[in-house]
C-alpha cells in the first residue's frame, strides 16, 4: 500500500531533517572555525 499522500509526507519530513542535520553541521563547523 503506498499512497501519494505518505509520500509527499515524508519528503517533506526528510527534506526538513535533512536541513536540520545541515544546520547543525554548519554550527559545529563555524565553532570550530572560531577558535
């Protein structure tokens, strides 16, 4: 069973986490990039 609507859900929801994933890294990186 796989509708159209789950998928574009969890696009969304990847796409989401992935960007969250990706703001981390940036932050960890500028953090280090301080020192």
């Amino acid at each position: 069973m796989y509708s159209p609507e789950f998928g574009s859900l969890h696009l969304q929801h990847n796409s989401f986490y992935y960007s969250f994933i990706l703001n981390i890294d940036i932050t960890i990186y500028e953090k280090h990039s301080m020192k």
